[in-house]
C-alpha cells in the first residue's frame, strides 16, 4: 500500500478519476469546494463525506509534491 501512495502514476490517475468526476458541468470537487467557500450553508454529512473522497487523491498529490521539494533541497 505504501508504494500505491507514493507512486506519481497511481496518484496522479486517482485525480484524474476520482479527484475529478463527474466532469459534467464541473468536476464535482470544484463543486463542493465552491459550496465550503461560500459557507457550507446546508450541507449535510454526506456532502462533508463526499469533499473528503473526492478531496483525498490531491491531498495525496500535494503530499508527493512536498515531499518532492524537500529531497530537492536537501540533495543541493
């Protein structure tokens, strides 16, 4: 499992799948991230669930990302 996470092509299809259907008229996570900024008024469990599994592979994705700059700095 620990390889699934820190392979860049899993992660990066995850995004591309999970992180961003349905992709009509918007993927759904902008969606719901729009619905948060503008205060999360009426949103219910499964909405908050629903941010959580389609949030979860770009979390993974900025978690590669950092760890992908601090090996950088500390190799030079």
């Amino acid at each position: 499992m620990k390889e699934a996470i820190n392979d860049w092509k899993i992660v990066s299809l995850l995004c591309l799948t999970l992180g961003l259907a349905p992709f009509i008229p918007e993927p759904h996570i902008w969606g719901k991230i729009q619905w948060v900024w503008g205060g999360a008024t009426g949103m219910k469990f499964i909405d908050w669930f629903d941010v959580l599994l389609h949030g979860f592979p770009w979390v993974l994705l900025f978690r590669l990302l950092i760890l992908k700059v601090k090996t950088l700095r500390t190799t030079k």
